[in-house]
C-alpha cells in the first residue's frame, strides 16, 4: 500500500471519530436543549462560532483528498503540520472531557490522538523513492 493511501486512510478513520463523538454527544444529558438555547460549551452560537466549527471539522475530510492529490513534497509537509495540529487540538478537548465525565469522547480522543501521530510519523518517514506496487 502507498504512503500516500495510508496517510488518507488514517484521515478517513480520524475524520469519522470525530463525527462519531459529536453524534455521541448528543445523547448526554441536557445536550439538546443547549443546542436549543443556541449554546457550544461555554460559547454562545454565532455565524462565526459555525465557520470555525466548518473549518475544523472539514480540514481532516479535506486532508483525505489532498494527501491523494499533492505532490510528495507539499504532501509530506502538510501532514506533518495539519496531524500535529490535530493531535494537539485533541489532547486540548481531552482535557475538558475528561473533567466533565465524558469518558467515550476521552475514548475517542486517544484513538484519534494515536492515528494522527501515525500521520506525522508516517509523514515524516515518507520514502524519498516511491516503493514499487506490485
């Protein structure tokens, strides 16, 4: 398998974890009615809060079709970047999940820390001479 199928493959698994925990949310209690009072955590719902929330969360789902696309040398780079990135975004929201007792999004976030720590390793170790396919 390419390095570059594993890198988007570990995007994919990355990217469904994330959507996974926010789906899994909702059935925490008294999630839905904050979504209603149009309340994120701590933050009130804006345009802006969304946009943010659209460019985090479509990144990953992104990097999929870029790591298949770009060229080795911009593709290295940008996986080193963008994993550490979110490996470092996930270890953040680890820590409020844990304080506030949501152990399957704790779950989720080791997981996900641990495939986008491949990214960056992979990325890192990518081969300076394609391997051939056989």
């Amino acid at each position: 398998m390419s390095i570059k199928a594993r890198i988007s493959a570990l995007w994919g698994s990355a990217t469904l974890l994330y959507l996974y925990g926010d789906v899994i949310a909702f059935y925490s209690p008294g999630a839905l009615q904050r979504m209603l009072d149009g309340k994120m955590g701590p933050w009130p719902v804006t345009p802006t809060v969304l946009l943010g929330v659209a460019i985090v969360m479509s990144t990953p789902a992104v990097m999929v079709a870029l790591t298949v696309l770009l060229k080795p040398v911009v593709n290295r780079w940008l996986n080193v970047v963008m994993g550490a990135a979110y490996t470092a975004v996930m270890l953040f929201t680890m820590i409020d999940a844990w304080k506030h007792g949501f152990h399957f999004y704790f779950y989720l976030g080791v997981v996900e820390v641990l495939l986008t720590l491949l990214i960056v390793w992979y990325a890192l170790t990518w081969p300076r001479q394609p391997r051939r396919e056989f």
